[in-house]
C-alpha cells in the first residue's frame, strides 16, 4: 500500500516492514514502475510486507526550485514520522546526479537515527560518470552513503566492481534486472497484432518506445532510417512517445524525405498498447546513448521480438545473438548495419519468449526476498 499523507510508516504485525522510498507513478517512468510492481508482487501472507513512502512529483515535473522546495518538505515530513515508530528494513531507491544526493539524508537518517537495516538501489545508466564527474565534496558524500549501507543494488553485475572500488571490497553488492508482467507482455499472431495497433498488415515494422530527449538516441535511429529505406523498400518505423524534441525529430524526418517511412505516436498509450504494438514489430529498436536496465527490453523479449540496441549499461548482459544485435550507440551507420543484419535474419519467438521468463517480476520479487533474508540474518526452506 501506498503511504498516505499522514499515516504511519510501519506495518504493525508480526512480518518484517520493508519501508521503501521512491517514486511512483504517476508519471510512469522506470524507478517509478519498478518501485509499483515490485511492491505489488510481493505475497500478501509473505515474510515480507512492503510499504512506499512516496517522493518525487506526483505529475508533471515541477521547476527546479519548485522540486527542491517539494524534496526538503518530503525529508522533513519522512524525519517527524520515523519517530513514531520504525521498519525493519529501508530500501532507498535513487538514481544519479540530483537523485541520488536529495536522497542521502533518507540513507543517513535511517541508519544512525532510526538505526535500520538499509538497502540502496541504485537504478539507470548514468552513476559511474557521475560520480567520476563530481566535485570532492560529492565523491566524499557519495562514498560515505554507500558505505553507512548493508547492501547496495546495481542493475546490471557489470557494474559490480566499480561500486566496489567506491563503496569497498567488502560491501554487499547484488545485481538486480529490470523486469515485466508476463500477462500483458506475451507473444501475440503478427497479423492480429497489426489490427490492433491500426496498420497495414504487409511490410516489415520497426517499433521503438521512449521519451523523446536526447538521451534516448532517436535522430540517430532517424539517421539510420535512411540507409535502411534505400535497402529495403517495405519497412517502416514507429517512433511511440513524447518529449522535448518532439518538433525537431519531425523536421529531421521531412529534410530527410522519410515521411513514408518513419511515423510518430505522440499520444500516451496503456500497456496493453505497448504490447500490441511490439507484437506488430518484426523488431524492437531502443538506439540510447545511456541506459541501465532499460524495462522496454525485457518487454520485447517477452513478446518474442528480436532487440536492437547499444552497448550500453546493462543490455549487453541480456542480449545474447539469438535475442538481438547491439551496436556502439551515436553511431547511425552502425545503427543501420545492425537492423539491416535483423532484417535479413530468422528469429525464434518462442526461444525468445521464452528466455524473457528468467526476468519476470515475480522472479525480481524473489531475487530481493533473498537478499532481505541475507541482511535479516534468515535462514529459510525456500
């Protein structure tokens, strides 16, 4: 259950409280849809009961002041109400950069006042360099929340041995995936897919999904598009989602004289739509220049669709040759190369589908129960 405005923060019965802060949506961003199904994949008569306390905006994204102001209100509030009683476990999920510092005094807080056990989980692709990039003050600051933890979650195990060297040799550190719902996100007939989706049925679709800013890599995928139409006359693109470069990607697309051959999808859609639509792929594109984890992957593969994609954070881990091709990111002739190698390619949906399982969320559920055991000290049949 969600933390209400001015409920208690413990869970008063005889399983263990894992309180967890984060965001949830709405918006729908990926700590935010981790942060909501995992907590709602947790057995309700399990060992474990877990509450959120909510932080983040709970909408559109305010001005910077206006989120600073919101953050120090929702310490203070999360200060007041740990005096009234306390969890067992705190599971701090944050990000880099202004993420992860407005997080600190939760860590801090909750591991010399409150004096729980304390988890951080750090989520996306961009800690490494920031930490790298920060001043003195922040690598000390940085450093000493990681330490003052029991475990640290990383999205990828890649990233195992640089936390090490920042946190120590002897911090616990795990590797926990992304992961999606199985129910919604499962091989669908191409063609009834396509009717769902409302295109034409002949042709081969390229299908991507994402925030349209920088980070996510599309004029690079546009770029690509050109190489890709003059090889292949049947293929199109579907750019699924919103952002600032909203007009610029579309004026790429006219200087470029792909108007037949690339469209956008402006328009929030559900999950379910998501599904149809990489259901209607022949493959799944995702061209970013960062990443962590990123849950549109492990989405495609559960619908048995091949993944094109860059080698960055934790793709290439999940990724093998008879899930995908991976190409440097920036890259848009490499970008072409890589979808033109899939075009021309068999792909096994139900051996994709099928290695998608291993990272569904009731598996990622199981994979935190075990290290809540670990820091709890439990032993248990399971």
């Amino acid at each position: 259950m969600e933390q209400k405005p001015d409920g208690p923060i413990v869970i008063a019965d005889r399983r263990t409280a894992v309180l967890m802060i984060g965001p949830l949506p709405p918006p729908r961003g990926g700590v935010a849809n981790f942060v909501e199904k995992v907590r709602d994949g947790f057995p309700s008569e399990g060992r474990y009961e877990i509450e959120v306390y909510r932080t983040g905006p709970a909408g559109e994204r305010p001005s910077t002041s206006t989120l600073f102001i919101q953050d120090l209100r929702d310490v203070l509030r999360y200060f007041r109400r740990s005096r009234k009683g306390r969890p067992q476990i705190v599971h701090v999920h944050t990000a880099s950069y202004y993420s992860f510092l407005r997080n600190v005094p939760y860590v801090m807080w909750s591991k010399h006042i409150s004096r729980v056990r304390t988890v951080v989980h750090v989520h996306g692709g961009g800690f490494i360099e920031f930490y790298q990039n920060g001043s003195a003050t922040v690598k000390y600051l940085v450093r000493r929340t990681l330490q003052e933890t029991n475990a640290i979650i990383v999205t990828s195990p890649s990233w195992i041995k640089a936390f090490q060297d920042i946190a120590g040799p002897d911090k616990k550190i795990v590797s926990v995936p992304n992961g999606f719902d199985p129910r919604t996100f499962r091989p669908i007939e191409r063609g009834e897919a396509r009717k769902e989706a409302g295109i034409p049925p002949e042709g081969r679709v390229l299908v991507t999904v994402g925030y349209l800013e920088e980070v996510k890599g599309h004029r690079y995928l546009i770029e690509a598009m050109r190489e890709v139409a003059a090889q292949h006359q049947d293929v199109r693109l579907y750019i699924i989602g919103n952002g600032s470069l909203r007009d610029a990607l579309a004026e790429q697309v006219k200087k470029l004289g792909l108007e037949d051959r690339v469209h956008f999808l402006y328009d929030p859609i559900t999950s379910a739509q998501v599904a149809d639509w990489m259901n209607a792929a022949d493959i799944f594109v995702l061209p970013s220049l960062k990443e962590g984890n990123p849950t549109v992957m492990f989405e495609c593969l559960g619908c048995g669709r091949p993944f094109i994609g860059t080698w960055v954070g934790g793709i290439p881990d999940v990724i093998t040759g008879e899930m995908g091709v991976l190409c440097e990111p920036s890259d848009p002739h490499g970008l072409a190369l890589a979808i033109n190698e899939a075009l021309g390619r068999e792909w096994s949906v139900e051996r994709i589908s099928q290695h998608a399982q291993r990272y569904t969320w009731t598996n990622i559920v199981s994979q935190l129960s075990a290290l809540y055991d670990e820091i709890m000290g439990r032993e248990t049949k399971d």
